[in-house]
C-alpha cells in the first residue's frame, strides 16, 4: 500500500472526499481544472494526495503515476498561469508559473509520506 498523486473531484455535495489524505501541508486542492460542461460541485478536477490503502472511486479520481506525468497534465491548462515573484515581492510582480516547480514540492511530499 502507499499513498498517491490523483486527480479528484469534489463529493457531490461539495465536501472533501474521505479517501484524500488528512494532512495539514497544503497538499489537496492543488491546482484547480475547470471540467467544461460538468455542474458544480464536480466541476473541477483538484490534485491531491490519496490516503495510504484508500479505495478510489473510478468516476471521482484518476491516478497520476509520476512526477512526469503530474507536470505534462499541468501543462495542459495552467500555461497561462503566473505566480508572485519570491525574488521581487509586490502586487504588480508575477512571474510564470512554474509547473515543474511545483510538482517537485508537490512529489517530494508524496515521497515523504511512501518514505
């Protein structure tokens, strides 16, 4: 068993899903990608960590395998993205967002917990 990268949709009554896993690191809700056509509250696919064991439901997650492949599903829809400047704070400083950046931290803490 070991715990998982996954895209996943909210409950159908907009709550967090049981199976995601409970930490306090900012590692659910990651990354939202409108589902064009779907109705709310399962109009967005989140990236998130599943729980160690969890059983996840086929029509509300979707595995990702590796860091690889989190970063190719986030280029598809955050090119456009920008992100404040660590380097240059203020209101009017953003940079790209860096999708490759933030799938390391993202990987390295689904690292720590199959460490």
């Amino acid at each position: 068993m070991a715990y998982k990268a996954v895209k996943y949709k909210l409950n159908s009554d907009g709550t967090i899903p049981t199976f995601l896993y409970a930490g306090n690191d900012g590692s659910n809700g990651n990354w939202p990608n409108q589902i064009a056509g779907a109705a709310g509250p399962q109009d967005m696919w989140l990236l998130g960590i599943a729980d160690d064991g969890a059983s996840l439901p086929s029509d509300q997650t979707e595995e990702i395998a590796s860091k690889t492949d989190l970063v190719t599903y986030m280029n598809t829809y955050t090119s456009t993205w920008t992100q404040p400047d660590p380097a240059n704070p203020g209101l009017d400083n953003e940079i790209p967002f860096d999708q490759d950046v933030a799938a390391t931290d993202f990987w390295n803490k689904l690292d720590s917990l199959n460490a």
